[in-house]
C-alpha cells in the first residue's frame, strides 16, 4: 500500500497538556489537540471552547469607525438619502442586508446597489455614483468593496456627498480619499481582528450605530444576535480563519439559526434541505446555503437575495429561494461542463512537474462560475490556478484560486501592468487583461510561481492533531472534540491517527462510491464513514492491521434518527508502521 499523503506529526509539551487537563477541565485527548494548536494557557483554551458575545470586541476600536457612526447617525438625523453599495457574492449580500436593517430600524433612508457581476464587474463604478448625485443621495456607504475605488469615491466629492468605505480586502498604498474608511487591514488600524470578513466589518458598523444612538442594552443585544446569523453565513462563505472574533461570530450565528423570523432565511433553510429547529454546521452552510446565495449572483442578480432577506412576504420568500434553488443547479451544470473541456486539454497536454501555476482560458465560459472552477482546480492539481473567459471582445476576464503557501494578491501586484483590472487578496483574485495579453500572463505567473513554490508546497499533507487509542473513545472526549466546532478554514475537524488498528468487518459500499467501515483495537471499535473511498477499497482487506486518520463532524440527521449526534469520518489509511 503506497503512502501517497504525507502525515506530519503532532507536537506539544506534555507539561501543558497536564496544565490543560487540570485548570481547563477537559478529556486528556481534547488537551492534546488543543496544545498542538497552540492554546496553552488554560484561560485561552476557555475561551476558546466557550466563546461568548462579551468577547467581541468594541467597534470603536477600528480607526475611522468614530467619523464613520457619527456620520451615519447625522444622516439619520437629517433625514438625508443613503446608498448601500454593496457586492453579488454571499459576503457582499449579507453586508447589505445587515446595514440596510440597521439603518432602517434607526429610522433612516438606505436604498442599496449591487453590480451585476457578468455586467458591471466587481468595485464601485463611477456612473453609479453619479447616479446617486442625480437622485440627491447625500452618503454612499460601501459594504465589501471601496478600498481600491479612487476614481468613483473622487467623483463623489466632487459631486458633493460623502464616502464611508467598509471593506476587509488588502488596500493600495494610496487609499481612496473618502469621509471614513473602516478595515481592519488598513495601516495604522489597531482592530485587533484583521481577518473580519465583509459582513463582519458591517456588523461592526451598525453595532457601533446602535451605541452611538445610546439605545437600551437589551435592544442591542437582540438586534446584533439577530444581525450574526447573516454574519454568520458571510464569515463561513468568505472562507476566513474561523477563529478569534469570528469564532464567536459563527459559534452564536449558527446557533440563532435554530430560531427563525426572517421568511427569507426560513425560505433558504427549508429549500437546502434543512428542518425547523436544525442548526447547521460550518461545512453545511459551506456546500448547502452559501452556493444558494452566490448562485444568484454568479447566474442572475444579487439583488433578489437580498429582496428575499428583506421582505416580510413568505410567499415571494419562498418563491425567490426556490429561484435560488434552481439557479444553483444550473450553475452546477455550466461548472460541470467548463471542468470537462479544461480536463480533456490536459489529457492533450498533459501538466508537467514544471508548470507551478496554471492558466486555462476558454470561449465564452460563463463568468459566473470561474472562479469556482478556478477553486476546484486547484484542489485537483495542488497549484495556483487561474480560469478566464474570453468574451470575444478584446478582453479576457476570471478568476484565480491559490494554496495556503502562495499569496495570489502579492503574484497579481508583481506584474501589475498585465492588468485592465486586478484585485482579491492572498487565496482569491480576479483580473481582466487583454486577450493579446494571457500568453505572457502565463509565462510571468509560471515563473513568479516557480521562484516561490517547492515540490513539497504541492504535496498533500495532512497535519495530525494527535494520536490515540480506541479505548479513549468516551462520550467526554468524543462530545470535547465536538466542542472545539464550528470547523472551517483556520479551525479545521480535528486529525487524529490511531495506530495498528483492524480492519474487522468487509467494506460496506453505499451510494456507489462512499464506504462504512468497521474498526477495532483489543475489545474496542469504531464505525467510521469513507467518503469517496471506492478507488481504495483494494487496499482494505479484513484483517489487515492499519494505521487510520480520522475526525469527528457533528452530524444533525444522525441526532434526529436517534443516534448519537456525530460521526467519524475516514480521512487517510495506510498499511501500519
């Protein structure tokens, strides 16, 4: 049995460990994997199994937040037009949303605009604001964009309304001149959170609104539990670290998604397949409610996803995310095709070790959904990858995906004159070039990539969080694991490796692909799902002594089927050492 995936060790001091166990209260095992992730100190590992709303931290702690909520209010006040610019991926959205119900509920006036994707591309544009200018809006207030829109945030003043720029994505050097630019990752900004998502950053927004406003605590704190569940949902889409102050975000968000008011989240549950009163994990909203939200603006427009979350009508609620439904299908379709086509080339022309960064550009491939196959891509092939769109007039448009170890935004900003357009930040970025241009575009990228990328960068390795014995399976230690959810990017399912263990049982195949199968060490044993093990089941034989790295997902359907709310997932297996 070959060993095809790298298993890098876990590694922590056993003092901290005993430390962990005895101050922190928790299973020797849960100590062991919170030690190897660094959580050491017993008041930081409680805090971070128990994150509470008091942990967040204050809004006024961003610069430019004190201008930027004393502005709103005034806007309020006067009862002056505002304009919501917002953006068509699931971040965008949800940061629309959660303002505009802010602003609403503080009396105001907030109309909102969110680019057409295949039209108007990503950033602020010029002609919308002075659009804005003809209706006598007086403030535009961005949501997850603006920190590179010198030129539309200029003609703002020079039409006379004022800018507040909320944005989480890496500025220029020369940052756009508006009223007030609250991002954590500007410099000089001492948020301690820099990896807030867009919607994060809204939030802050309208919770320092609310506080400005000096309303009664309790109203506060029922409205920002309320703005958390779409904060939620954001921070898990946009793919930040899942710890910090947005571990606290999604922990309570998802866990206010049990109780629903809002027709268009309600509607949105019931068509990804969810029952009233399920709460959803990280990786549900991930591959379930997210591709819903973003099928709109990838296939049609953003702005019914937020007509959805701000209406009071269940019917239209529901007859939109049943539109979401069947967008998402047809996105699933095109996606499907576009993989095919850049398959088959590479059948052709097979990848060399060489090319540490790949470009694929197709005839009219739908722009909506580049950047997902850019994101595939890169899973299937270990590289950086970039998939563009010729549209046939002269320019060539997409999307590009990366790995952990190579800053896609860095590579973008290092051959800058290729670009119409570029922007994004270190796992995602998009361009528009000139077609004339993507020969060189690859050969620069290949090269940027090949100076920066090592062989073992594309390797797969999994990091093992810690060893164990089946014998250690209790329901304490198995509900500790749980305990450190919600898991994402940042905060992923905890790996943990059991060695020499037996394969006692055949492999049962289900749904064509997936294998069940049973597990044991002396007297204990453990069932655990594999999922897209079929092409392995060769290496399974009854009886055979293994080494098996797996993890510990929460799991509802188990829970309601009256089974235990868990399951063990089969990450890698190999022939015991």
């Amino acid at each position: 049995m070959a060993d095809v995936t790298r298993w890098i060790p876990p590694h922590f001091e056993w003092e901290a460990v005993q430390l962990l166990v005895r101050e922190a209260g928790v299973h020797p095992l849960v100590a062991r994997v919170l030690a190897h992730r660094g959580y050491t100190d017993p008041k930081a590992a409680i805090r971070f199994l128990h994150p509470s709303l008091h942990d967040l931290n204050d809004p006024f702690l961003l610069r430019g937040m004190k201008v930027a909520a004393a502005r709103l209010q005034q806007a309020i006040a006067r009862d002056e037009k505002i304009l919501i610019y917002g953006d068509y991926d699931v971040d965008g959205i949800c940061s629309t949303v959660i303002l505009k119900k802010a602003i609403d509920l503080a009396g105001g006036k907030a109309a909102f605009y969110v680019p057409n994707r295949l039209r108007d591309g990503y950033g602020m544009r010029a002609e919308v604001v002075e659009s804005a200018a003809a209706s006598e809006v007086g403030l535009i207030i961005s949501v997850d964009t603006g920190i590179r829109a010198q030129e539309a945030v200029q003609r703002a003043r020079e039409a006379g309304m004022d800018v507040i720029i909320t944005d989480h994505h890496l500025p220029e050097a020369d940052l756009p001149a508006a009223l007030a630019i609250v991002n954590p990752n500007q410099q000089g900004c001492p948020y301690p959170e820099k990896s807030l998502c867009g919607a994060g950053v809204a939030l802050k927004l309208a919770h320092a609104l609310m506080l400005q406003l000096d309303w009664p605590q309790a109203r506060t704190h029922r409205l920002l539990s309320s703005f958390l569940k779409l904060a939620a949902i954001a921070t898990v889409a946009d793919v930040v670290p899942l710890t910090g102050e947005n571990r606290i975000i999604v922990k309570h968000g998802l866990e206010g998604l049990r109780d629903l008011r809002n027709p268009g989240l309600k509607a949105l549950m019931e068509v990804a397949g969810f029952s009233e009163g399920d709460i959803p994990t990280a990786g549900q909203v991930a591959f379930r409610l997210a591709p819903r939200l973003n099928a709109a603006g990838r296939m049609a427009s953003a702005a019914d996803v937020i007509e959805m979350f701000l209406t009071d009508d269940e019917a239209l609620a529901s007859a939109i995310a049943r539109q979401l439904h069947a967008l998402n299908q047809e996105r699933q379709q095109t996606e499907g095709e576009i993989i095919r086509q850049i398959l088959e080339e590479c059948e052709r022309t097979p990848i060399s070790e060489q090319e540490m960064a790949l470009v694929f550009c197709g005839r009219g491939w739908h722009r909506g959904v580049v950047g997902i196959v850019a994101n595939r891509l890169a899973e299937t092939f270990r590289r950086p990858v970039f998939v563009l769109s010729d549209e046939g007039n002269g320019e060539v448009q997409g999307s590009g995906r990366s790995l952990p170890p190579f800053h896609l935004l860095e590579a973008l900003e290092s051959m800058s004159d290729l670009f119409v357009r570029f922007g994004g930040h270190r796992q995602a970025a998009g361009i528009t070039l000139k077609r004339e241009r993507v020969a060189e575009f690859k050969r620069r990228i290949q090269e940027y990539a090949a100076a920066r990328l090592r062989p073992e960068h594309l390797a797969t390795a999994m990091e093992v969080d810690a060893e164990f014995e089946l014998a250690e399976l209790s329901p304490e230690a198995i509900s500790g694991i749980l305990s450190l959810a919600p898991f994402g990017f940042g905060n992923p399912p905890p790996l943990l490796a059991a060695r020499r263990v037996i394969l006692s049982e055949a492999p049962r195949i289900f749904r064509d692909k997936h294998l069940r199968l049973k597990f044991a060490q002396g007297s204990k044993s453990l069932t655990v799902k594999a999922w897209n093990f079929i092409s392995r089941a060769p290496e399974l034989e009854r009886g055979g002594e293994l080494d098996i790295l797996v993890s510990f997902e929460p799991d509802p359907s188990s829970l309601r089927r009256g089974f235990p709310g868990w399951s063990a997932v089969l990450r890698d297996v190999r022939a015991a050492k």
